[in-house]
C-alpha cells in the first residue's frame, strides 16, 4: 500500500478529484486547503497570503491510501489534471503504508483501506 500526497492548484482540484472519483476500487480521497511557499518564495504568485510578514501561497492537498496496483494510475492522473505547464503547479509524493486499520470493523492492510 502507499499514500499519495500532492499538493496542487486550487483551481484545479475539481479537475482532479473528479477524474480521481473515476478510477475504480479508488478506496476515498482526503482534501485540506494548505499554505506554503516553493523555490520561488511565493514571488510573483496571484494568491498570495501574508502572516506575520510571511508570504505563502494557497495551495490544495490531496491524500490517498490506495493499494499498489493503482499507485501509478493515481500519480498519473494527478499530474495530467493538476499540470498547467507553469511553475506552482505541485508536487506528488508516494510514501509506503506498512499497515491500514478501518476503526468501524477492524479490517486491516489493504481491506482497512
């Protein structure tokens, strides 16, 4: 199992999830609305956020626990939804899942999922 994290555009969230909702056995989809800065130090951004002299830039984050035969369909998908071509459009990160427990039964690995 893994989790994908990818951090993207806002504007282009419904984009993504959408097309995510289309993947079949997606296990669910988790989305924060998130701040923080890139290379570029937020220079030049449209949306800006300033806190206590800090500029951020908005951001959308996206988090899935999916089993491995669907990581790469997922990290695919997020890139073609989430590219614009520009710089900010995001970063994905896969991290290994050693275990997954669903608190309503107690079902555990990728039926936890």
């Amino acid at each position: 199992m893994k989790e994908i994290k990818a951090i993207i555009q806002p504007f282009l969230l419904s984009r993504v999830v959408g097309a995510l909702k289309d993947i079949a056995g997606l296990p669910g989809v988790t989305v924060t609305d998130v701040r923080g800065f890139g290379r570029a130090r937020a220079a030049g951004s449209p949306n800006i956020v300033i806190d206590d002299t800090v500029e951020y830039v908005k951001k959308s984050k996206v988090e899935i626990v999916v089993p491995d035969a669907l990581v790469e369909k997922v990290v695919q998908t997020i890139r073609e939804k989430a590219h614009t071509g520009n710089p900010g459009d995001g970063k994905i990160f896969i991290h290994t899942v050693d275990d997954v427990v669903r608190i309503r039964t107690g079902d555990r690995g990728e039926a936890g999922i």
